[in-house]
C-alpha cells in the first residue's frame, strides 16, 4: 500500500506551502507544509522552519530545524544556526555552524566567520576565510572580498594600495559567482577603475539572476556613465518588483527628472514605508517644492478616475439593423 507521500498528499501539501512562501505568504505556507510534514515528506520541515525564519519567530523556526536535524536532513543545520543566532544564543549558534561545517555545508564557514567577526574575533574570522579560499572555496572568498573591500573602500577611491586591490579582486572573482554581494562589489570596483565594459556585464550578470544589489549598481551605471536613462529605468522596474528598498528612491528619482511627480510620489511613499529614510526626506522635498503640481496632478488623475467609473454604468446604445428603435444596455 503507499503512503501518503507516494500517493502525493504529502507531496501536494508541499508543493501549496512552497508556492506560498515564494509569494511571501508564509503564514499560510506553514500550515501546508505543517500538514506535509505530518504524512513524512523529507523537505517539510525544512520549509516550514523558513517560513517560521522568515516571520521572525526565531525560537518556533529553531524547534522545527532541529526537529529536522534529528530526523537527518543536514541542510537544515546551518537554518538551526541561524535561528538561535537570531533568539540571541550565539553559542548554540556556533555549534550548529560547526556542524553544518563538518556536515559539508560549503556556507557554513562563511557563516561561522561572520559570528566570529562581529562578536570579537575578528582575526580568527579572516583567517579562517583565508585559508577557506585558499582550499578554493568560492563562499569564503567572496565574503572575504567584500569584507576587504569594506574596510579598504576609502582608499580605494583615491586610488589607494594597487596590490591590495588585486587581492581583493581576486576575491570577488572567486565568489563573484555563488555570491551576490561578491558580484556587486566586483562590477564596482571595476567601474571605479575605469572598465565600464566588463563592469557593466558582471552587474548585468547579477542583475539577470536576481541579485538587486547588482540591479540598483547597473541603473546607476547605465544612467550616470552610459546616459541611458530609459534602460536605467527598466532595472529599477525590474528591482521595485523584487522589493529592493532603495529601488524605490532610486526610481522615482528618475520619475521625478521626467516630470512624472505622481508616479514618483507614490514610490518614495512606498520606499519610505520600506524603512528608507533618504526616500522619505526626497518625499519631504516633492511635496515642499512640488505642492502646486502635485496638487493639479492628483485632480486630473480624480478625474480620470471619475470618468472611468462613469464609464462603466452608463448604457451603451444598440442599433437595430433594419434602423429600429436604440436598445439601452447596461
């Protein structure tokens, strides 16, 4: 006799909570994958903890990844580190990591690195990483580049030490690939050295697998050093979908210079309510310097708005063929 999973109950209910939580309804997705998790699908507790994770209730997340860690999926592990860092037990934290770590996890040293470099250890954390990338892990080298690049970000816009740009080039090539915020530090270092070509294509490359921080990068190239503000325009539409919060601005930015102030208007709104505090003083700024236009620009869209809604209940009038009375229809 199969059981539920073979016969796709479970299998269905997985499938519900995983398509739910890619829409960000996670709290109907923990109760999909809840009921998948019941009939024994493999992946069910995995993510149920991430929709959990995903609500910040941290404890209730660590619970189900380490239910999961018991019943021996490993990939939950480095999940279970995470949550308890998150409650604030960074000890059980690092345990999970090392577990996660000696499991094979190849995330688990970047992570383990970085409970490291903000609670102390800062030397332990980059020679860990060091030696990670040394072995060819792309994961450590591109968190290490970015941390490099971070802290030598001052000098290297006064054209600071040529050899430690190379290093941190270097690493930001390795990871550029399994890491995002590698890719996007790339493609910046090398406009600000003046290769806008490669720039552009390894921003575009980030942009195109959904790397916003690549995306906010390439608009500010395509309209700062290319002029092309429309195809600027296209990839922060692109990243206001995705959710970047300083797309938001970045966009009605662009609005604004075209005089499409309503439109502007309502993403520094939303880029404001998104916790961007540059959006909500531009939005300040609009409405202080733009008041008059704004305010003829919200009456003609209420009457547009008006005259649509009209529109809809008044009667439409046939003709007859043979030149009859008109028929109202509704």
């Amino acid at each position: 006799m199969l059981t539920s999973v073979e016969s796709g109950g479970g299998q269905q209910a997985y499938d519900e909570g995983y398509d739910l939580a890619e829409e960000g309804r996670h709290v109907e997705a923990i109760e999909a994958f809840r009921r998948a998790a019941e009939v024994g699908h493999p992946d069910a507790l995995l993510g149920w903890g991430n929709s959990l994770y995903a609500l910040d209730r941290n404890a209730e997340a660590a619970q189900v990844f380490a239910r999961a860690e018991a019943e021996g999926d490993v990939s939950a592990v480095l999940n279970l580190g995470l949550a308890l860092d998150a409650t604030g037990d960074r000890e059980a934290a690092e345990l999970a990591y090392r577990r996660a770590h000696d499991a094979g996890d190849p995330k688990a040293r970047a992570v383990l690195a970085d409970l490291w470099r903000w609670h102390g250890r800062p030397d332990d954390a980059r020679a860990l990483l060091r030696e990670a990338a040394e072995r060819g892990d792309p994961y450590a080298a591109g968190y290490l580049g970015c941390w490099l690049y971070l802290d030598a970000d001052h000098g290297l816009q006064h054209g600071g030490e040529r050899e430690a740009e190379s290093v941190i080039e270097a690493l930001l090539r390795a990871g550029a690939e399994v890491d995002d915020d590698a890719c996007g530090d790339l493609g910046w270092l090398l406009r600000r050295r003046g290769d806008l070509d490669e720039a552009e294509q390894v921003l575009r490359t980030g942009h195109e697998r959904g790397a916003l921080d690549c995306s906010i990068k390439l608009a500010f190239l395509l309209e700062e050093d290319r002029g092309d503000v429309a195809a600027a325009e296209v990839v922060l539409r692109v990243a206001v979908e995705g959710g970047e919060r300083n797309a938001y601005n970045n966009l009605a930015n662009l609005l604004c210079d075209r005089g499409l102030l309503l439109e502007a208007e309502r993403l520094y709104r939303e880029g404001a309510a998104r916790g961007d505090a540059v959006a909500r003083q531009n939005l300040r700024r609009l409405r202080r310097d733009h008041h008059r236009q704004l305010g003829r620009a919200h009456r003609r869209e209420h009457r547009r708005t008006s005259q649509t809604e009209a529109s809809r209940v008044r009667c439409r009038f046939l003709v007859s063929k043979d030149g009859g009375e008109a028929v109202a229809v509704e």
